[in-house]
C-alpha cells in the first residue's frame, strides 16, 4: 500500500445497479430516492440503463427519468447501456455520459447480452463515436473482472484486451467491476497492478459488490492501489431480494466512513447517506444491509 | 502495505464474546457448537470467561463448560477474565491459557469492571504470577484501543502504556481490540505501526468487530502491518440480540475466504465454518450476519 489519494470520487449506483434486480418501483419513488442522494453531496450518479425494458423492468421507465435529471443541478448524470442501441437511445434521452459494460467473461457476456466477450469489445469503436459525436462522455466498464459465475476465475489477460481496445477507441473513463462481489484485497491489488500501465492517463475506477463481505476490504485494497473512482449504494441497494440480509453494492455510507476515518476526503456526508439509506429501504419495501444504517457513526473526536 | 504472512492464526471467539450477550443457552447447545467450531481444523478457542455471572449470565456456566473441554484434542482453550479473583477461578477449572482485558479507555474499564484504566493495568503483574505458578499462558488484551463509546477516540499513549506494562509484567501474549467496531484500516496500521516497537518480541493478535461494515477491511490491514493472530467468530455471532442483522465479531468463514483469497494459509476450512455458522444461528435462533452463510464460497479455479 503506497500513498492513500487525498480525495475519492464516489459515484451512486443506487438508481440503477441498486434499484435493476427489485421489483419495479414508480418513478415518483425513484424521483424522491434521487433527490436524497442528490443531498448528499455526490457529484456523480448512474440513474439508469437503456437496456431490454423486458429483460429489466425496475428500469423501464429510463427516458422518463432522463426527463426529470435536469432539475438535480451540479451532479453527473450518467447510464449504462450495453449496445450501439443502447447509447443511441441514452444520448436521445439527454444523457450527456454513457457506460458501455463488456464483461470479459464469455459465460456472462453471453448470458448478459448474447454476445461473446470479444464480439461485445469489438463494438465499443461505435459506441466511443455515438458518444463523441453528440458530445457525451464514455467510460468502459469491465464486468466479470475477477470470476465469472458460469465461467470461474476470469484469466487477467481478458481484462486487459478489453482495457487496450477501450482506449484505443478514446474511452473517457475506464472501470473494473467485480460483478458477484467475489474478488478480495489481494486479487483487487494485484489486477490495478497489471491494468494501471496499460490505461495510457484514462481515469480507472472500481465496482465492488459487498456478497462474501469483503466488499470495502477490496475498495480500500483498490484505493491503496491508486484508484479514486469507486461505484457505491445507499444502504447497499442491490442485494438480491429474494436473499434478505444479502448484501448488493457496497454501501455509500459504509464506504463514507472508512475513507473518512483513513483520512481521504469525499464529497459526501455521512448523515445525508445515512438519511438516503433510509428513503431506498422505504422505497424497496424490505431491510437493506447498510451498516451504518443500523449502527451509525462513531463518537468523533 | 510491505509482504504479508504465509499463515494467519484464527482464534475462534464465538463461544466466548459470540454469546456473552445473547440469551443464555444451555450447556449442551454450546457443547453442540463447540463441537461443529471444532470440526473447522481451527487450533484455539476462546471457551468462557470467568467474570460475574450476575453481570453475564450467558457465561455463568464456565466451570462446567470447562469440564467438559478435555474431550476436544487438539485445540487451546482459553478463557477471559477481569480480576485476579477470576485468573484464580480459571485455572482451578482447568484452564492454561487465560486472557486479561484491560480496557484503555476510562469511561469503557469504569463501566466494564468498576476501575480506572490504570488500576486494571496495574494488576497484570498479580495476573501473569497467578497463571504462571499455575504453568498458564496469559494474554493481556487491550479493550477500546482506538474507541471508547463513552470517552470517544483512544489516545494511542493509553495503549502503549498498556503493552508496556504487560510486556515488563512478562506476558505471553499481546492483543489490540476493537471493542466496538469503529476503527478503519488506516487506523489500525497507524495504530500498530506504534505498537509493534514497544512489544519485544511478544505474539501480537487484533480482535475486529464488523459494526460499521470495516472488520474485514481492518483485519486485513493488521495483517498487512504484520500482525498474523485474528480473532473471530462462526456467522458474525455476538451482534446485539436486539438489532437484528447488527454485525458482531468478523465471522470466520467471512475472514478465511478473505484471507485464503489473498493467499495466505489458515487451519479452517470454509465449508465446516460455514456448517457452524448454521449450528450457531440454531443454538441462538436469530439470523448471523455472515456473508458466506448466505452466499457461499465462489467457483474456485
């Protein structure tokens, strides 16, 4: 572990990879979840995906919530897609920054998009010039980037192959994400070690997954490691429902508190995530794993 | 973050500090556990403790747990106690390993047994003849060392007076504690950067709490900055009873999978942990809020 970063951008997901596996919930609920994470203080948030609206109903409703982000000032708004249609019908709705996700494992991939992992890398090019030429922003992120759940561990080189393509394209930001929230500090460690060099100045973030509990481990592990751009959810939304106490993202507020205490500033706060965490659990209409939300800060001094 | 170990050793806390404040159970659930704990290959236990049974009523069957320990080969059992008066109880059950806690904290040692940090401090010399003209080991574990709930953060000299005292006293054991789950990794690395000069050569363990969602992430960094003796428990056991899904004690398996992932070698495997995270949630009859118990390892490759 060298240098801590001075400063981490965390991004909420809580829109999106938090709210893609529940059952749907009506926009006017997402609006108020929305409007407390926007509270927080997060600069940047995913607010949804332009993807199959059968394959994710919970996020059917992408282009009416495109409608509503111009009222949240001072925040990124940003939403996946997973196909040059996907990014067409993102920038048509007023999103002005894209991820394009390419998991690196073909299981998955397959299983995801119906694509190989090279035939979905090989698509980025397109994706890169719909973005440019409207003027949005791209990032590439790398699913699967540790294991895989049909396909096990994921050979690093499949990373890296994807990683070199996306910045030969001209990407804007990449990101590895450990999808099945399987991947520990060493592993976490050891692939920035190898990605890092190949990334030619884009900014690398990390997407971790709190599953077998090693979630912040592996995001501290990942900002030991150089990276400041780590994905996060209020109250850890994105567990799957049917496993109540299972644990999705990691959670904004959890992640809040261990940089604060590691003394590496974010723009967040704290209470406003844990008032957040609150509003999601209200929304989902079940317990969310968050921590701090059962336990709250410590006593500062 | 310089090399870390080959091996870590896991002292197993559930019987102890996982059920010291759940509703009693009876002696034959904990052999029961005890039992399944033992399945796991793990070489140290932490069985009882000798303290008021008024104040623990979930331990105030320790000599009669002690009894039966001679059954199970193969495995150190220790016991905590926080007197004189208690080593005494200790070793007349039988026991040859014992720890003292000394909170550093005031306001925790005032609350905890009724005596100033210093006092509790200066009785480690009467502990260590005790256990020693018994033939005993004793570890001297440093309650509050980075928070206190009432006095809020530790000043790390408390600390360090502590391990100073315990070391001249000729303990054969040091731990640091993180009794109520606030540290961070940073300050666990700062923390036992401090440490480690003033200990002398003597065994130094760190005991985490997942309370605010950095247990892992902590203990991963204690291993990082050389410490290579855990303490943990089956399922994350000893979360209050009374807020359901608060995390207690790191869970076992949660720490082998962190660990074995990372590289390191540990004595428990993380199958049978797993199968007595699931006894321990039977014996106390509320969920645990270990990761693995509900997500189970990952397709290894």
């Amino acid at each position: 572990m060298t240098g801590l970063p001075a400063h981490v951008d965390i991004r909420d997901v809580s829109l999106r990879d938090g709210l893609q596996i529940e059952t749907p919930i009506p926009l006017s609920a997402k609006l108020e979840l929305l409007a407390a994470v926007a509270a927080t203080g997060v600069r940047e948030m995913e607010a949804t995906a332009f993807v199959s609206p059968s394959k994710v109903p919970a996020l059917a409703d992408a282009a009416e919530l495109a409608a509503e982000l111009h009222n949240f000032d001072g925040i990124e708004f940003s939403a996946l897609v997973a196909s040059p249609n996907g990014a067409k019908r993102a920038i048509a709705a007023g999103l002005r920054s894209i991820e394009y996700v390419v998991s690196a494992a073909d299981g998955h991939s397959r299983s995801n998009v119906g694509r190989s992992s090279a035939e979905a890398t090989a698509q980025i090019p397109e994706i890169v010039t719909i973005a440019h030429d409207s003027g949005a922003a791209v990032e590439v992120i790398v699913a699967t980037a540790w294991d895989c759940p049909f396909d096990g561990p994921t050979p690093p080189q499949r990373v890296l192959d994807i990683v070199t393509a996306a910045t030969d394209a001209g990407v804007d930001r990449l990101a590895i994400a450990d999808t099945i929230g399987t991947t520990t500090p060493r592993r976490v460690a050891d692939l920035i070690a190898l990605v890092r060099p190949r990334i030619d100045g884009v900014p690398l973030g990390a997407h971790f997954h709190n599953t077998r509990g090693a979630g912040l481990a592996s995001a501290y592990a990942a900002v030991g490691a150089g990276v400041a751009r780590l994905d996060a959810s209020v109250g850890g939304l994105g567990g799957c429902p049917f496993a109540p106490g299972a644990s999705g993202n990691i959670a904004t507020e959890d992640l809040v508190y261990l940089l604060r205490d590691s003394g590496i500033h974010v723009d967040v706060d704290i209470q406003a995530a844990i008032a957040a965490a609150r509003v999601a659990q209200q929304a989902v209409g079940h317990d969310l794993p968050s921590s701090l939300l059962r336990a709250g800060d410590r006593i500062l001094g």
